[in-house]
C-alpha cells in the first residue's frame, strides 16, 4: 500500500503536523505531514481507496465525494452507505 495523503479537516489545528506529532505512538510507522481536506482535488484521482474515520454527519457527506472511487473503508462504528455496488468496512479502532 502506498499512502499517498494524511488528511485533516478544514477545522483542524493539525494541518503541518506530521503524524506522530499528533499520536506519538506512531512514531516510525507512517511519516506523512497531514494536509487540508479542501486540497482533496490534487490527489483524488490517485486513489484506489479511502480510509474515513470522523465523525458520523463528516464522514456522511464526505463518502458521496469518494464514491467514484469504488471503494471506502469507514474506521467508524456507524454503517454509513446504501450502495450495494460499493464495499464498505465498518471498524471502530481504539489508539492508544
């Protein structure tokens, strides 16, 4: 797997950040520095999956823009999408 963007809402203070920054604990797994949502359009058409893990109305409004993708994988507890046509994985995932 090759993770091409580490993405953080419109809102958040993290943009910049790399991710250990944000969660210690993974330090020396993943070393992207997280971006805006609202620069989705640089990167959209090289994405072969979405891994969503915000709050339920967020990630709601966000797998419609994904959905052309063809696969989402949604990291929270909540089953989000109707559509048969697309495979959704629903995990809720605790970091310690």
């Amino acid at each position: 797997m090759n993770i091409i963007a580490l993405v953080v809402s419109n809102n958040s203070l993290d943009p910049g950040k790399l991710l250990p920054d944000i969660y210690p604990n993974l330090e020396a797994i993943i070393d992207l520095i997280s971006c805006y949502l609202r620069i989705i359009n640089k990167w959209i058409n090289r994405v072969d999956v979405v891994f969503i893990c915000t709050d339920h109305k967020v990630s709601h409004d966000l797998a419609r823009k994904f959905l052309t993708i063809g696969c989402i994988f949604d990291l929270f507890d909540i089953f989000r999408c109707n559509n048969q046509n697309i495979m959704i994985l629903s995990i809720s995932i605790k970091i310690d």
